[in-house]
C-alpha cells in the first residue's frame, strides 16, 4: 500500500475524486501563457484538481484521523457540472474501503479549513432527501477563528462555504474548535496561516527523522510553488506571499515533504531555493520517502 509511517503514524493518501476550477482564478496574477505550460486547461479554462485527503492512523493513541475530506457529492446536476466532478477517478468511500476503513471507524476528522472542497464529504443525502453524517463516531476538529469566519464570512468568501456543509457539523454536538498550533498527538501539529482564509490550519506529521506536511490551500499544486504564483481565491494574498515565503524556506532547509492535496500529478514534492528563488525539487509517492 501506499503509505508512510513516522513510527507512531501511519499516513495513507485518501483520493476523494476530481473536479475542474477555472485556472485563472486558481493562479490570480499569473498570466495564462505561463500557467497553462505548467498545468494544461480544457476548452473552457479549467484545470484538473484532485481532492486529496490523508488518512492518520495513531498506535500510540488508537485514534483513526482523516484530514479533510472533500466537496462530497450533494451536488445537484447544474453544479456537478459546472465543477466537472469526477468519481469514477477516486471517490472517499471507495478509498477508504481500499484502505481498509470504515467511515464509522473514523475517530477524529481534522479540517484544514471548511472550503466546500475540504469538508463536503461530513454529509451526504440520504435516501429520503435528508442530510445524514457520513462519519458518525468523528470529533469534528476547526480552527477556532477559522470557525468564526466561516459562520461569518464576508461577500467574496461566502460562495465557498455551503450551509448543508457547515450546519450539521454545528449541530452534532461532536464539534471541538483548537487554539492555533494545536498538537492532536506527539508527531501531529499544526500551523496556522491566514492568508487563504484566517485560521486554515495545516497538519504537520514528524518522525523517523522526517518531516511530512499537509499543505492544503497555502500551496495547492506544485505549480503555486513560486512566490507570486497565489490563487486569485486567497482572501488576503499579499499574506500569503509572506507566510508562503517563510513556510517554504524552512521546507526547503530542513527537507520537508509537501502532501498536495490538490495536485492531480504530484502526491508529495520537495522544495529547492536557489538565490532567494523556490522551486519544486523530487515529485514522489508517500511510500517513496525514505
Ligand atoms: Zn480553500
């Protein structure tokens, strides 16, 4: 199986299906002569993103994570369409099962931050037309000023959260809201940046000598490597710029593993910096660090 272990964690990449976003919006001031050579749109402008989440399991505490856990499939037909969503590539139930999980054996899911293609997958509906939780046993984990934000979002960030997302995690009574740089275990922080949304929270997994992070919407694909390159969704991109410039020299000095979540080719990359410039160094699978 695919997979990586810093001794106490287990970390399995969960597949959660495919959808399409405009590439400029996804690359803001980058002109598309440039973006489009390192990921190629369709006819309509669009690129090819993955919904890549990362199953956490924990020997030392029993406890089953999932890290984020895609846009779900309470799409109807108009919107399914307009974001091209594809789960005849991947979809989280299907993975999960191949890696051998149920959702109910879910303890824990961590929310980066609550985007509709981060934790559309909480809810599904069911067979009435009722939205059900898909995963009934999870502690629902967000950032706590995050969660402000996202139950009082402005104009430009309300399209992103969806009600029938958010809502069912409020009433669940299994909601459990984290200061920033929240530890869940020994070898599973996290790091707060702003600049996409206040309070995205990225996991950082350590040990046997490595450091792997879960890198979300600060650095969705390989291409968003280069400092200007920021999506034009961030709320706050010239944070961004420096929270990405700081995050990525300490990737590139102390070799950290960047998990994209987003990127349909490349799982894990590594960082090089050259003369105050970064790049994307190795591409490789979660099974390859060694
Ligand atoms: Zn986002």
């Amino acid at each position: 199986m695919n997979s990586f272990s810093t001794g106490n964690l287990e970390l399995i990449p969960i597949e959660a299906g495919r959808f399409l976003l405009d590439g400029g919006a996804m690359f803001g001031v980058v002109p598309k002569t440039l973006w489009s050579r390192q990921i190629p749109a369709d006819e309509k402008n669009r690129i090819t993103m993955a919904m890549r989440c990362l199953l956490v399991k924990s020997k030392a505490s029993g406890k089953t994570y999932l890290i984020d856990n895609g846009s779900g499939d309470k799409f109807n037909e108009k919107m399914a369409k307009i974001y091209g969503l594809d789960y005849e590539h991947s979809s989280l139930l299907n993975s999960l099962k191949k890696a051998g999980v149920k959702p109910e054996e879910i303890t824990d899911m961590v929310f980066s931050h609550l985007h509709f293609d981060h934790c559309g997958g909480t809810t599904r509906y069911n067979e009435n037309g009722n939205l059900e939780e898909v995963f009934p046993n999870a502690t629902y984990h967000v950032n706590k000023r995050h969660w402000e934000t996202a139950n009082n979002p402005n104009a430009r960030e309300k399209a992103s959260f969806f009600d029938e997302n958010i809502n069912p995690i409020k009433e669940s009574g299994r909601l459990n809201l984290v200061d920033d740089f929240h530890s869940f275990e020994e070898g599973f922080d996290t790091l707060p940046m702003d600049g996409h949304t206040v309070g995205q929270q990225l996991p950082v997994f350590s040990g046997n000598g490595h450091t792997i992070v879960y890198a979300a919407d600060l650095l969705p694909t390989f291409a968003h490597v280069p400092l200007p390159w920021v999506m034009g969704y961030d709320m706050a991109p010239v944070q961004t710029l420096t929270e990405k410039e700081e995050f990525l020299k300490k990737a590139a000095r102390e070799n950290w593993f960047i998990f994209l979540e987003h990127d349909s080719d490349h799982e894990v990359i590594t960082i090089k910096e050259e003369n105050g410039k970064f790049s994307t160094g190795d591409s490789l699978k979660l099974a390859e660090i060694s």
